[in-house]
C-alpha cells in the first residue's frame, strides 16, 4: 500500500495553551503513525524557508514574529492519504472558515492564531520533512496496521 508522510507542527499558541495533546491525540486515534517529534524554537531563517511562498504577504512580518515567539512541536505522521486527509482534519486556514470538528475549528478564532500547521501536498511534505527532520524519521511497525488496513 502506497503510504504518505505529512510535516505536521503544534504552533507557538498550541504549545502555549496546552492543546499539544489535543493535536497529537486527533492523528493518533484516526490511527496515523508517529514517524518523528521534537519541541523546536525555531529561528528566523527555518521559518522563511518554510514559508517562503509567503515572503512577499503583508502578513509576512507578522506570521514571522508570532512562529518565532515560542517553541512549537514539529511532527511527522504517516499513512494512507494522510497529507488531504490531514489538512481536512486541520481545517480551513482561517479559523472563522473552519467547520467544527476540525482542529482550528474547535479550538482557534483568528488567522494568525491558528494553532496548527500542515503540508498542502505530497510535494512540499516531502520539502518540509526534509527541513525540520534532517535527522530523518523513525522507522517502526505498529502492531495496529492490520486494525486500521485491510
Ligand atoms: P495554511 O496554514 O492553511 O497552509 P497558508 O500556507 O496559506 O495557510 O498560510 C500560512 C499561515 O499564514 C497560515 O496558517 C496563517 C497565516 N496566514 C495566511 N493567510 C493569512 C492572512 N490573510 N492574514 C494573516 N495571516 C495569514
Ligand atoms: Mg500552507
């Protein structure tokens, strides 16, 4: 079966307001696999890459200041679909769009406080495990595949 990897982060305000364990617990009970996790403060420099589509946003600055303002915790997860499916479980980008039952939806209000991050596409998945894991992930089997796969 063709499985994904997803970069998934708990921003400053989760870390911040305790819902680090609400996050993790989302993907871990659809049952997508913990494949690497730490607590970063990242700097400056890791940001604008990871956000370098948005360098010439307004709200660049801004976003900028707010991710650098704390630790966050940076994940990798892994499973079928997990990149669509996982930004389906994050919710729309501003939180006023995001239906209740998703992440930002339960528990944010405004778009630079929207808790949470993760990878549009397959692509830049891939780009973002690279730069927040260069370590690389953990590879384990999880006694649950033949519970959750056919
Ligand atoms: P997403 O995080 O849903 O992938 P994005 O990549 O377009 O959204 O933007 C990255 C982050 O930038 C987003 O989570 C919050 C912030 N942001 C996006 N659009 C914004 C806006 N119009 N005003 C303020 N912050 C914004
Ligand atoms: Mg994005």
């Amino acid at each position: 079966m063709a499985m994904e990897r997803t970069y998934i982060m708990a921003k400053p305000d989760a870390v911040q307001r305790g819902l680090v364990s609400d996050i993790i617990g989302r993907f871990e009970k659809k049952g997508y696999k913990l494949v690497a996790l730490k607590l970063v403060k990242p700097a400056r420099s890791l940001l604008e890459e990871h956000y370098d589509s948005l360098k010439d946003k307004a709200f660049f600055p801004s976003l900028m200041d707010y991710m650098t303002s704390g630790p966050v915790v940076a994940m990798v997860w892994e499973g079928k679909n997990v990149v669509a499916t996982g930004r389906t479980m994050l919710g729309a980008t501003n939180p006023l769009e995001s239906a209740p039952g998703t992440i930002r939806g339960d528990f944010s209000i405004e778009v630079g406080r929207n808790i949470c991050h993760g990878s549009d596409s397959v692509e830049n998945a891939e780009r973002e495990i690279k730069l927040w894991f260069g370590e690389g992930t953990i590879d384990w089997s999880s006694h649950s595949q033949g519970w959750i796969y056919e």
